[in-house]
C-alpha cells in the first residue's frame, strides 16, 4: 500500500560501536551511500552539526523525495535515521548496511504511511 | 512512557489552503512558534527548500533536541511535520495551530517512540 504522501521508513540501531557514532566522515558516506543505492535527489547539502565533546552527530539532508536524517547517541550505542520518500522507492538493506559501517547489533525498522488516514483494506 | 531516545511526533494535517502551503513567509513563522512556544533550541538557521511552480515547500531545522521538519503539498492540501524530541517536552496544539495557520481540517498525530525497542509495560 502507498499513501498518497508517501512511506517514511524509521529505523532504530542499537548496539552500535561508540566510536563509529561520533565519525562526521563515516556517516556522511553512509548517507551518500543511502542516497547512491536509493537514487535519492539531494535538493541542498547536508546539514550536519557534531555536537561537542562526547555527543553525537546530527545529519539532514533536504531530498527531492522529502528529507533524510540521522542522529546518534553514541552514549547509547544507538543511531536513528528518517527516511521519507514521497514517492515510491525499493527498500535499503538497512540491517546489513547499519551492521557493515556502524557495527549495529540489532535494526529496528518502521515503515509508516504519510498522508490523510485510510483503510489498510484496497 | 519516555523511551531512552525520546518521542517522534508525526503528523499529517489534511484540508490546508493550497496557498498558504506555499508561502514561505507563513511557514517560517508557524515553524518558528512551534519552536518558541516548546522552548526548542535550533543548532543551525533553518533549511528550506521552496519547489517550483505549484510546487510546496520543505524545510527543515536541527535542533539541540533533535529535529523539526516540513514538506508541504499543495496539490493534495496536506502539510506533514515530524518533530522528534531525544527530551521530554509538553504536547503541542498542533490542531488547532494548524487549523489558524494552515486552514487544516483534520490533523492526524502519531507519536512513536525511538530507542530500542521494549515492552509497554512499566
């Protein structure tokens, strides 16, 4: 089912390596390579801001397609990501790519319709 | 129930006035109540990003408390946020913000939690 706005895909990886969520370098490839295998269109560079001493990173980048953000804890060992697609797109290896550049243990993903609420029945 | 990363409002705010979907100005300033009246801390001046045409508007801000942001779509009358808060804050009246602001008809809220995932139950 699409909704008329589109799907946002919210996902949650725990059990990240601490060290690897304070990377701007690291996860700024990571979002390029989201937007390279998703063929995303970046309207504007990404808005990133490293919070000082032990915090994490914030990561936004305006789509085209909506908008892509991240953001970690790397107190938690956790990295959360947006992705909002306004029209349809196939669906990223989230666990595989999270695991490969991150070291996440477990992906949570949540796919939700944006838009007016409908029946879930065609 | 605070998850260990905060709550996501997501919400959906159908029957807008096309126009006001488009104008930038008007925008800003709801963008900017929302963030005075949830006493929100922007890390960065707000990124926007006006379509062409009949075309909406996205916009997006980086926030201490993670982040807020916009896409407008005139052609459907819908204007969708996210608001994702890694800190407890008050609710918001996002129906009847949006109603004054945006002529909104109806205005869906969902609020997810982010984290790991995790019983319920106290």
């Amino acid at each position: 089912v699409i909704a008329e706005a589109g799907l946002e895909f919210v996902v949650d990886a725990t059990g990240c390596d601490p060290a690897r969520l304070r990377d701007e370098t690291l996860l700024r490839a990571l979002l390029g390579r989201a937007i390279d295998e998703l063929e995303l269109r970046p309207v504007a560079a990404p808005l990133v801001h490293v919070f000082p001493g032990e915090g994490g990173v914030t990561a936004m980048v305006l789509l085209a397609e909506s908008h892509l953000a991240l953001h970690t804890f790397p107190e938690l060992g956790l990295a959360t990501f947006n992705l909002y697609c306004c029209r349809p797109r196939p669906a990223w290896a989230w666990e595989s790519r999270l695991a490969e550049a991150l070291g996440a243990e477990v992906v949570r993903v949540r796919i939700l319709e944006r838009g007016a609420a409908r029946s879930e029945t065609p």
